[in-house]
C-alpha cells in the first residue's frame, strides 16, 4: 500500500477533519444541555435566584451561565420567555450576552482548543490557562456593563411593543403559552430541541470549519502578516471574521485558536464578539429589540470590545511571556564552567 502525495485539496480535507472532530463533541453535549434547559426549567428560576437589588442583580446574573449553560443560539428565546415573565431588563441583558461565553462547556472547549487544558493541575498553575481566563473575564465585564447602562430604561425603550406590553402585565401570566406538561412530553420536547439547534450549529460549524482550513492550508502566511501583525487591522478584522461566520461559542475556539499569524488580543475579540454579535444574532435579536436600540448595542459591543481586548490581552498574557523565555533558555543552555 502507497501513501497518496500530498495534494491541495488532501491538506484541506485533513485539516478539516481535525478540526471538526475536535469540536463536534462540544456542540453536541452544548445542545443537549441547552434542550433540556428549554424543556425543564421553569421561568421563574433564575428570578428567584437573584438579589432582590437590581445592581447586585446584574452582576450576579453575569454567572448565571455557570448554572444554566447555553449557547447563543439558545439563549434568544429563553431570555425573551423570562423577560416577559417579569426579569428585569439589565438582568437580561447580562446573561443574555455572557451566558454564551461563561459556561461550562465553552470553558472546556476554549480550554482544549488552545492546549490548555493540561497545563491546569493546580491552583498555581490556573493562570496558565490565559486565553480561557482572559475570555471569560473580558465576556463578564462587557455584559456587566451593557446591563449597568440599562438598569434605569424601561422596557418599551428596548423591547418591540408587543413584548413590552406582555412585561407591563407580567401579572398575568396568560400572555405566555404552556410548556409541555409531563415527563415524557417534556423529554421529547427537549430531544427535538436540541436535534433541530444541534443540526443548525452543525452547518455554521461545519461551514467556519471549511473557510479555516482553507485557510491554514493554502492561503500564503507571508501575504496576511501586515493584517496580522498590525493591531489596528487585526483586531476587527477578526471581529468581522466571527460576526459573518456566525459560529456556535461552544466550537469558535476551535476556529481561531490555528490562526497563528494573529495575536492573542485578535484572538481575544474574535472569541468575545463573536458569542455576543453575529448574523444569526443580529436576525434573532431583531425579534425582540427595537431597531434603534440593535444599532446601539451593535455599535457599544464592537467599540467595547475593540478597545479593551488589547489591554485584556497584555493583562493576562504577561505571565505566560515571562515564564517562557527564563526558564527555556536556562534549561537549553549548558552552565559555563
């Protein structure tokens, strides 16, 4: 038996297999989790959950994915059930734009596509995990602040008028139709859900995971390092990048994390922009905010996060740089007599 020569489109398959077997798992485990949220919990949890005051409210809700994980695709239509159950906006918009990011399958996932998961065996080695750590804090303080600015608006600023009016008469729960009744109802209701957000994932994975091969494998490295090594272009470009390809935040990691050429602070907004704004996002979110308000928090994501990930980024990649070069070049080279 003759191994093949290397070929074009050889290159691209494998790089594409790789990746796609890596991240599939997470995807699926995702969505099972995000069905069965969908199905079982009940609208008045997270309510409960929370500080009665509104500004404690809203930080806390920053770790309600923690609790209940859900991906982006997911957590549109949960957060507009909670809302018209009577949650206050601020808490809404918080764990609708971290949840994607501060759960625990997207750690995992962010973890293992940036080989740092065998780097934490101990407290003191946590913050080797710098991409992970990096993006979760990042993810926390741009949803923290999105729900501080909205603490004092009133449902019918943001919403569309006809869910701003179901909020007004919160009391009244009869605006918002039954969940399935029963087990079983409620099991298959969950399975159907994650069948039918696991295939539509599936596709925008399976399509980012192609353009990154592409990518990888014949796009000349040389030809894009004034994009990558200029912070001014890299960082939103790959802010456009995750925004078109519209990737779940349970596999994005696993797109951006070969791009060598960019840094980590584009890596960094690539991972943070993408959960909270994308095309799917933009069309699911248009369901429930007015327009007027879409293009505000369009624009407040895309500057926040441009203008913080490089700081971010020096943050808490500066340990990692400093543990590298010392103790590489003390162990290569030999002590002199």
């Amino acid at each position: 038996m003759t191994i093949p020569d290397p070929s074009r489109s050889g290159d691209i398959l494998m790089a594409f297999l790789s990746i796609l077997f890596e991240g599939a798992p997470y995807i699926l485990v995702g969505t099972i989790l995000s069905g069965f949220i969908d199905a079982f919990l009940p609208a008045k949890a997270l309510e409960r959950i929370l500080p009665k005051n509104k500004i404690l409210a809203t930080f806390a809700a920053g770790f309600l994915g923690l609790i209940f994980p859900v991906c982006e695709c997911a957590v549109v239509p949960v957060v507009r059930r909670l809302v018209q159950k009577g949650l206050p906006i601020s808490c809404a918009m918080t764990y609708l734009l971290s949840a994607p990011i501060i759960n625990p399958i997207v750690i995992i996932s962010t973890l293992t596509a940036f080989k740092e998961f065998q780097k934490v065996g101990s407290w003191d080695e946590v913050g080797n995990a710098s991409m992970t750590m990096a993006r979760i804090s990042l993810g926390y303080v741009i949803a923290v602040i999105v729900g501080l600015f909205l603490l004092k608006k009133k449902p019918a600023d943001i919403l569309h008028q006809s869910i701003a009016d179901s909020v007004q008469g919160s009391g009244k729960e009869g605006h918002v139709h039954a969940g399935p009744v029963g087990f079983d109802a409620k099991l298959t209701h969950a399975m159907r859900t994650a069948m039918r957000d696991f295939l539509d994932t599936a596709m925008y994975f399976a399509i980012g995971v192609m353009i990154t091969s592409v990518f990888n494998t014949q796009v000349d490295q040389s030809r894009i390092e004034a994009v990558a090594g200029n912070e001014f272009f890299a960082v939103p470009s790959l802010m456009g990048l995750s925004f078109v390809l519209a990737l779940c935040s349970t596999s994005d990691a696993f797109i951006v994390a070969p791009m060598d050429s960019f840094s980590s602070a584009a890596k960094l907004a690539f991972l943070v922009f993408g959960p909270m704004l994308d095309v799917k996002l933009i069309f699911m979110y248009s369901s429930v905010f007015r327009r007027k308000f879409l293009v505000k928090l369009s624009i407040a994501l895309f500057f926040l996060i441009a203008l913080l990930c490089e700081p971010w980024s020096k943050i808490w990649f500066k340990n990692a740089a400093n543990e590298t070069s010392p103790v590489g070049v003390e162990n290569v080279v030999p002590s002199q007599p």
